[in-house]
C-alpha cells in the first residue's frame, strides 16, 4: 500500500531531475561552463602544488556524459535500471 505513492514520487522526482539537466544540456552552457570551472579548479591547485616545493601534473580531462535518450526511455518505463545501466557502460 505504501510502496506505490513512494514509487510514483520519486519516479516524479526524477523526471524533475531530468528536465532540469536536459534543460541546462540543451542551452549548452550547463555542462561547458563546469567543465572550464573543474579544469580550472585543477590547473590553479598544480600550479599552487608546483609553486611550494610539490610536483603535481594535470592530466588530460575525461568527460563521461549519458546518452539522454536512454535516460529518458527509463524514466518513462521503457527500460528497467539493469538495461539502462548496460547501455551506459556501468
């Protein structure tokens, strides 16, 4: 009796959650404009490091992002978790 109004909240959550993360996606900035904001945070501490006596080297960024169809076909239960997770490489 419980377990559905708890389903359906968080399954609304979630579709929440994906629209505000495909909206930001979409105007191409939300993403771009954290990636220069971690890349910079990383740069800054080498520098630091490397200016007091440390040895510290940035490597080369790697940026893992989902395929927002397959999120989408989960949210809207055309996919299980187990598929969408496969489909993901996780």
């Amino acid at each position: 009796m419980f377990k559905k109004p708890r389903y359906t909240a968080r399954r609304g959550l979630l579709r929440l959650l994906f629209f505000a993360v495909y909206s930001c996606d979409s105007f191409g900035t939300g993403f771009a404009k954290a990636d220069a904001l971690w890349n910079n945070i990383q740069k800054n501490m080498v520098s630091y490091i490397n200016a007091n006596g440390g040895q510290a080297v940035q490597q080369a960024p790697v940026i893992a992002r989902p395929n927002w169809n397959d999120v989408k076909d989960y949210l809207q239960g055309k996919i299980d978790f187990t598929e969408l997770k496969r489909r993901l490489g996780c």
